[in-house]
C-alpha cells in the first residue's frame, strides 16, 4: 500500500513538473530599446511569453542585419525585425518565414541635420551626402537607397555611415559627422525636439509610407529558420500568441502607460520627449498581427529596384511569411 502511495506521489510530481516547464526559446533583436521594436519589450515586460510557457533568452545585437545573422547562424530561433530580409534571405538561398506583422508601416523617418536642411528639394538632393543609418544592409539603409533610386538616382550616390539605434545616433547628429539620419524613435524626436534635425520624410504613418514606398509596405515582423518552424512549431505558436496578446495591449493602452511600463533607459533621460514619440509612432503598430494585403507585393517591387540579388533571383513571395500561427492566435483570449 505505502509503495503504491509513493508511485501515486511519484507520477503526480511528474506531471506537476512537466506542467510547469517552459520551453527555452532564444530571441535577438537589433537595438531593444528603439520605439520599432516596442511589442516585444510590452510582452516581455508583461509576463506574457512566461504565461504562454516559454523561458524566453533575449540577446540585443547592434543592428537588425547582426540579428538576421544570428538566426542564420542558429545561435537564436525567433528574430524581430523588418520583412524584407524574408526576401532578400530567400534569393541568397538562407530562406527566413516572416510569422507575424506587428508592424503596419515601416516608422522610420529621414531628416536632414538642420544647417543642411534648406538644400533639400527631393530626393535628388541626397546625391553626395553623408546619410546616417542604423548599419549598412539594415532597413533604414534601404529606405534611403530606394529614395535615390526612384529618384533617377543610383544606391551609391549617398555614402552610409553606420550610427547604430540609440543615444549613438543621437550623438552623431549632435557632433555633425552626418548630412542626413534615418532612424527612429525615440531618437528621431528627440533630435526634431532639440532642433539637430528637420523631418523630409516620415513612414510612422500610412501616409507617409505610401509617399516613400507608393504603397502598403510592411514594417516589423517576428521571423524565423524554416527549419525552426518545423522542429518545434509548439513553441511559434506560443511566441506568436504572447506577441498577439502583447499588441493587443498596446493598442488599448496610452501612451503614458506604455511609457511607465517600459525601463527609465528607454526614455535616454527625458520622459516627456519619449510620451512625444510613443504618441507619434503608435499607429505604425498592428492591433492583431495580421499580415496586411498586398503590402508585400510593395516590399518586392521596392527590393527589385535597388537590391541586384533580389532582381535576379526567382521569389515566391507567399513562402516569404506564414500566417497560419497568427490566425491560430487571434482564437485566444
């Protein structure tokens, strides 16, 4: 009878330690504090990625192009960034599967440093200037590229200074090294606040995105290996649902209270200015995470302008992203 009860015991802290267990999953994003990559601070901070099971390993790297480069290199399985790595990883053969959409419009912004500011007309205007971006192969250095190419400019009419995603950016403005900045909040209005810059180009709203790009155009996406999403498809979806419950907090909540949920550090000391930038880039976030139609027919059109790889190379656009664990997720509540 005793040896019963103890096999009793023994199976039931078994199935209590198995019901407790979180599955470990390595996350790597480009710059955490930036205001484009605010969902997954919300649902770390929240305690959502611990609620869907999950023992989340966030690694911050330099730039969202370090961050492709982990995945790439398996030491992460679930990257944050933009979504036109899912293509340009996909002519190069390394394909990447954008899962969820937390970004409706890009919200980067191009300005010109203040002294600078009354040469520019257009875009044309680019050809010769020292142009700040995060790194060399990130987003915001394809936002300046496309411009100049549309713009009947070629991709190296600009030169690319590397200024990373935060105070860095900030200082390199504040020093002159740079003609020109594409970045984002809050380091963008910080600088507009602190009259080191002059906005010609804003893509944290629809309209400013359809200006640049002539289109619908995705911004940031949770991505991942295909061969990730294969081996261990519990663990997306668990991801996708704390991100699909961490933007639907964000779009029931202020400005305000984001802020005061975020770490002091985010702010880069000034707490008003930071409310100021939460408010301006709050409509770029997705309510649901659903992928938006047709803004990934804009994002391979834009590619093909400017990137030779992506122009040469034969892509099929739906293995690009997957919707299958977003949809999944919008059944939770």
């Amino acid at each position: 009878m005793k040896r019963l009860f103890l096999s009793v015991v023994a199976v039931a802290l078994s199935f209590t330690a198995q019901a407790g267990a979180q599955e470990r999953v390595r996350l790597v994003v480009g710059g955490k504090s930036a205001v484009f990559y605010l969902p997954l601070s919300v649902t770390e901070r929240l305690g959502y990625f611990k609620d869907a099971g999950l023992d989340v390993e966030i690694s911050d790297v330099s730039s969202g192009a370090r961050a492709l480069q982990s995945i790439v290199g398996g030491s992460a399985e679930i990257g944050i960034g933009t979504f036109e790595h899912a293509i340009q990883m996909q002519a190069k053969g390394q394909p990447i599967v954008a899962l969820l959409q937390y970004g409706r419009y890009p919200g980067f912004v191009l300005a010109m440093m203040t002294g600078k500011a009354p040469l520019y007309k257009s875009p044309k205007d680019l050809k010769g200037l020292k142009i700040g971006v995060t790194s060399p192969g990130s987003s915001t250095h394809f936002m300046a590229a496309y411009m100049l190419v549309r713009n009947g400019l070629k991709a190296d009419d600009a030169s690319f200074v590397a200024t990373g995603v935060t105070s860095t950016a900030v200082a390199a403005a504040r020093r002159a090294e740079i003609d020109a900045i594409v970045s984002s909040d809050p380091m963008m209005t910080l600088m507009e606040t602190d009259n080191l810059v002059k906005v010609v180009a804003d893509t944290r709203t629809a309209e400013g995105a359809q200006a640049v790009y002539g289109g619908p155009y995705p911004g940031g996406v949770i991505y991942a290996a295909p061969a990730t999403i294969e081996k261990n498809p519990q663990a997306v979806q668990a991801v996708v649902n704390a991100f699909v419950r961490g933007l639907r907090w964000i779009a029931s909540h202020s400005a305000e209270d984001i802020a005061n949920l975020m770490p002091a550090e985010y702010a880069l000391g000034n707490p008003p200015i930071y409310i100021r930038a939460l408010t301006a880039s709050k409509p770029m976030y997705s309510p649901d995470g659903l992928f938006v139609p047709s803004a990934v027919d804009t994002a391979y059109a834009v590619l093909k302008v400017f990137d030779p790889a992506v122009a040469a190379a034969t892509i099929d656009l739906p293995k690009t992203f997957n919707d299958t664990f977003v949809q999944k997720a919008q059944a939770i509540r």
